[in-house]
C-alpha cells in the first residue's frame, strides 16, 4: 500500500515510518523543518509547509496515496497557546482538507487526536463520552475529530491516543526525554501524585495505526493506551529506577498546591474496550514501555558524569 505520512519526523510519525516499513508498505512522508536520519524507513520524502493548502492540495493529488496518516500537529499545548493560528491551520485546518481528500481519493485516513478533549474529572473515557476540553489544544484537536469524521465518514478512523513514551528523533518530545532534559539542567522535578495518566509507547500505538490502515472496520472514533494507569510521580519514579538514576531528581507534588495544578486534568484514563482484543496489538504494560527507551544524545555527557 501506498502511505502518504504527515509529520513524518515526529514522535508518531517516525515510530509508524518504521512499521509501515516493516510491514512492506511504501511510506511517503512529509518533512518539514526536522530532516529524516540517513537511514530513514521512508521510501520517499516531500519537504512542504502543511499550513499551505495549495501545497498540500497538490501533493495529495500528485501522489494519489491509498492511504494518508496525519501524525502532524502543533502538538505541545503550550505553543497552541503562544501561536494560536499556526496551531488553528496545522491542528484544525489541515486534517479537515486531509479528510476531504481521502474522500475524494477514496484513501484510508488515519487522523491522531489525544485525551485531552477531555477535562479528566472522571477518567475511564470511552469514544461515545462527550468530550470537554480544558486547553485550546483539546479545543481544536476536538474540532479537527469533527471535521473528519464529517468529511470522509466512509474512510475516516481518528485515533485519540494518551501520553506518548518514546525515542523521538530529536531526542526532546517523549515523556522521559523532557525529563532527563529538565535533568541535565540542574533541575529537580516536581511531579504530581494526583494527576493519573494511561502512558503509551508510540512504537505500539505505532502498531496499532498500521492495523488501522490495512483494514476497513473501525471506521470513526477509537481510544488506544498503555495498560496501566499511573500518577506523574510513579512514572518519573519508574523512569528513574530504569535507568538506574538517583531518587532525589523528582519530588512529589500536587494539583491542589498552585493555580496552574488545579487547572491539569485530574485523571486522563481511556476505556479501550473498543479495540482491545480486535486488534494483534495489545497494550503494554509500562515496564514493557520502559525497555527500548534510550538515554537522549543531548543528555548523555550529564549521565555518564553522574
Ligand atoms: N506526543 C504525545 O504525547 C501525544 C499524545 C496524544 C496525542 N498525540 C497526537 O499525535 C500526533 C503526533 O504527535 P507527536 O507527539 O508525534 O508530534 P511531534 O513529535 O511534535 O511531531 C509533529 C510533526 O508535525 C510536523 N509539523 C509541524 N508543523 C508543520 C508544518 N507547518 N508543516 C509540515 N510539518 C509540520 C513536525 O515537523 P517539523 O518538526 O519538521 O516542523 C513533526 O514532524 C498529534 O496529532 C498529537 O496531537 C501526541
């Protein structure tokens, strides 16, 4: 099968380039400002801005792909915030002229939102919960499912994916590398103990997105996520113990001590009953998470000094 993957250089993105691979589909991926690695998974690289919709019109139509993965995004809420309209085009604009093209294509269209169009007051969501954003990220993640799913009903599956563990090509995006990052800055960091997140490894949402696009059920919207639900202390705790590093680098906190904390999702928990045992892939306890992660490149000096 013919892929075209957005954000092919990203958490996501890379992690489906090397299973697509894997399975013998023909990847296209677009890159942007990130080049891919000399020993890329991708057959073929596009280099465009995908806020220019001439462009991505074009390219859509020049490749005529039989399947189009959306892994890109303004992804980091805080720059949704920072840069609003770049988010708007990139989060909400892109994918719904994405799904108007797989439409007209007649393309499978695998678009990734995240938990956070939900507020995380109760946890265990399932896709028929009504959603309820508490940042402008999940504001426009949840009009971009809508605009999808209206678009191209018949080809369209969005999966809302959790917290993504990783190796991400530039070594800064995933869970553990923003905390060896804040690490190898001198910081100690403090992590709530009553804010619950289902982490997941991107290589098995990975997975998961490739079982999408080779089947034609599971049309609309699907939850994916790790195995086990843990507050933010226990996952850095577990960081720590994996690569053997010293307690005193996380402390432990809570929501209820700032204005900033009372404002984070308590308990972000997906129910992923439907897709759980219809699918090859499973979800992964996260000590199997832990397994392939690395040390990030940028934090290796710091490491090794310890
Ligand atoms: N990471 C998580 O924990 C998480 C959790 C739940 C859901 N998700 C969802 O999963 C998807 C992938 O997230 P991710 O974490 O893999 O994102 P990411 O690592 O931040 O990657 C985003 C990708 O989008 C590309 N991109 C951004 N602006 C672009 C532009 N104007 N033109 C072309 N490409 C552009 C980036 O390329 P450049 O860097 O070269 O610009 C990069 O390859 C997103 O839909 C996100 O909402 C992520």
């Amino acid at each position: 099968m013919h892929i075209l993957l957005t954000g092919a250089t990203g958490l996501m993105g890379s992690a489906f380039a090397r299973v697509a691979k894997r399975r013998g589909h023909r990847v296209t991926g677009v890159v942007h400002r990130t080049q891919p690695p000399a020993d890329s998974p991708l057959d073929q690289v596009v280099n465009g801005d995908l806020t220019d919709d001439t462009w991505v019109l074009e390219t859509v139509l020049d490749l005529f792909p039989e399947a189009i993965v959306n892994a890109a995004a303004v992804s980091e809420p805080a720059r949704c915030e920072s840069e609003p309209e770049t988010a708007q085009a990139m989060n909400v604009a892109l994918p719904t002229q994405l799904a108007q093209l797989a439409h007209h294509l007649s393309a499978r269209f695998i678009h990734l939102s995240t938990d956070m169009v939900f507020d995380g007051e109760r946890g265990d969501y399932s896709p028929v919960d009504a959603p309820s954003p508490a940042s402008l990220y999940g504001w426009q993640k949840l009009e971009s499912e809508k605009a999808v799913v209206q678009r191209a009903p018949d080809f369209a599956t969005v999966l809302r994916l959790p917290l993504l563990n990783g190796n991400s090509p530039g070594g800064r995006r995933s869970l553990h590398e923003k905390l060896f990052a804040a690490w190898s800055r001198g910081e100690t960091v403090r992590l709530y103990e009553d804010e619950i997140r289902q982490p997941c490894l991107a290589d098995n949402a990975a997975e998961v997105i490739m079982e999408l696009c080779e089947r034609n059920d599971f049309i609309g919207l699907r939850h994916w996520a790790g195995a086990e639900a843990l507050s933010r202390w226990e996952i850095g705790r577990r960081i720590l113990e994996h690569f053997n590093l010293p307690d005193h680098l996380i402390k432990p906190a809570s929501r209820r001590d700032s204005e900033a904390g009372r404002r984070r999702p308590a308990r972000l928990t997906f129910d992923v009953t439907s897709l759980r045992s219809k699918l090859k892939a499973r979800a992964q306890p996260f000590e199997d998470q832990l397994e392939p992660l690395i040390i990030p490149p940028d934090t290796r000096a710091w490491y090794h000094a310890l």
